[in-house]
C-alpha cells in the first residue's frame, strides 16, 4: 500500500513481526483458525512464507489463500510446490486450490499433471478435478508429455469412468485437433514422434476401455 510503501524497511519488519505473532497467537488459541489471516488486507508475502515451513499449518495457511479474489503468481507457485508436500491432506488443499483458480500458468497445470502419479487415490482425485476445471488449457502440453503420462492424464481426465469421451480428439496431417467448452480449438501443429506418442497412448487407453476403434474411426482417439 503506499502508507507501507513511505514506511523505512526496519520498520516494516517490526511491524510484520508483530503481526505474525498475533497471527500464531490467535492460530494456537483457535484451534488453527485466524480471523486474522482472513483479512483482505493481511499480506500475501507473509502466507506464503508460512507455507514454506515445515512446522506451520499448511493446510490453514491454503484454506485462506484460497478465499482471496485474485492470488499472485508467486502464490500459485506456492499451491503448485504444494502438490508435493508429505502431508496428504496439504496436497490435497492444493489441487483443490487450484482448481478454484480462473487461471492457470502452464507450470501450475503441468504441477498438476505430474500429481496424477500420485500414490494416494485421494490426491489424484483432487487433482483430477483440478485439472477438469482447467481441461482447455491441458491440450498444448500434451505433445510434450511422455508416454506414461500422456495415459494417465488421459485416463482420469479426459476420459471419463463410464468409457465415453468428454473431450474429443483426433491427429490428422500432423496436427492435434481438440474441442473447448466453446467449440473447435485452434490445431497443434506435432513432430511425427509426438503424433505417434500421443496415438500410441489414447488407442491404450481406448483398448483397456474395450473400445476398438473401427478404420474408419483411425484418425479419431
């Protein structure tokens, strides 16, 4: 703000200090609940270095990033580092952060994609969900993924559980062709390697799935 913005740094630092220990103050007497931290005006900053520390409440500290109207990048790259904490329910709070998001960097969705690898069918669900709300943004990155993940990312979400597509798609002359919530999306242009990856790894899906798909069907996964 620009009363903190005419503040020398000394004092800025006092002053966050003071307010981290009301923070903590308020967060051991309620249970791990803050009135506090809730505040439109509590600086970001000082959640996310919350969030970096291994003794803190993480899950609180997401649980209020996640009812602020618009968040940085720099928060969204915390929810993504989230992803891999060793707490389960942490790792879930994240994805369904980010999920919640209109948005998302490439880096928060490719975070996501490498969380379906999940050990813990309550992270990949999370995540699934996370990825659904931002399934449009999924299909430039495809060409990149490997085989494995490519499988997976088709498995849970573009492919629903009762073996029916939800989101079409079909590689012909080269070129990936996908539909939005809004109509055709705009061709990714693939190496042949990438086409035949891609291929390779939506025809397994489909043959686990007991979907053979008919030659006239080639083109379309």
């Amino acid at each position: 703000s620009e009363a903190r913005a005419q503040l020398k740094k000394p004092t800025v630092e006092r002053l966050e200090a003071e307010l981290m220990r009301w923070f903590h103050f308020e967060m051991t007497l309620n249970d791990g609940v803050s009135e506090l931290g809730h505040q439109s005006t509590f600086p970001e900053h000082l959640l996310l270095t919350e969030l970096t520390k291994p003794e803190s409440k993480k899950q609180t500290i997401i649980q209020i990033l996640v009812t602020r109207s618009t968040l940085s990048t720099d928060a969204i790259k915390g929810l993504s580092a989230s992803l891999m904490d060793e707490s389960i329910s942490v790792r879930c709070e994240a994805a369904h952060a980010l999920s919640r998001q209109n948005t998302l960097s490439d880096d928060a969705i490719s975070a996501l994609i490498s969380s379906l690898k999940d050990e813990h069918e309550s992270v990949t669900s999370a995540t699934a969900r996370a990825l659904v709300s931002h399934v449009d943004a999924l299909y430039p990155l495809l060409p990149n993924l490997d085989l494995n993940l490519i499988q997976t990312l088709y498995t849970n979400v573009l492919f629903p559980r009762n073996g029916q597509l939800i989101a079409p798609l079909y590689i012909q002359d080269n070129q990936l062709h996908f539909y939005t919530a809004t109509g055709p999306g705009q061709p990714i242009e693939l190496a042949s390697e990438q086409s035949a990856v891609i291929i390779k790894a939506l025809r397994a899906v489909r043959a686990e799935a007991g979907i053979a798909p008919l030659p006239e069907e080639e083109p379309f996964l």
